[in-house]
C-alpha cells in the first residue's frame, strides 16, 4: 500500500492560495495547479507549513462572500 505524498510527514510542502485567498498545501516538487500562486516565504515540513497556515487563514470564507457581506453591512448602514 502506497502512502500519498499529502500525508507523508517528512515531505517539503509549499503553500499555495488562489484569487478567493483559499490556501492548501501543496508537495514542493509537484507543479502548481491552474488558479493556484505559491506563497512566497513559506515552505518546510507539513508541520511547518500548517503551523503557519492556523497563524495566517483565521477566517475561511472566500473574499467573495466577505466582500459582498461587507457591502451587505455597508448597505444595511447606510439605509438606517
């Protein structure tokens, strides 16, 4: 049974985060997928990189739903 390259605790990830500022790790050696930009500065174990990941992705809606809940807000404050 071959173990995924995800889970390997020894791999070198990288991070990755696309146009709605998702993040994922992603193994160094792979190539990164379309819509996806590496994080500059950030690369080590999988620990390392989800260490920095808890630090860094506090709130895990996509900008779009922010932005629009933000407008939302601003509408709503702007009515009353």
């Amino acid at each position: 049974m071959s173990t995924s390259c995800f889970d390997r605790e020894d791999e070198t990830f990288i991070v990755l985060v696309n146009h709605e500022e998702q993040y994922s790790i992603w193994p160094h050696w792979k190539a990164v997928p379309g819509g996806w930009r590496q994080v500059e500065g950030v690369l080590g174990d999988k620990q390392t990189v989800c260490a920095w990941l808890d630090q860094t992705w506090t709130d895990m809606r996509p900008l779009s739903l922010r932005q629009w809940m933000a407008a939302q807000a601003r509408d709503a404050g702007a009515a009353a």
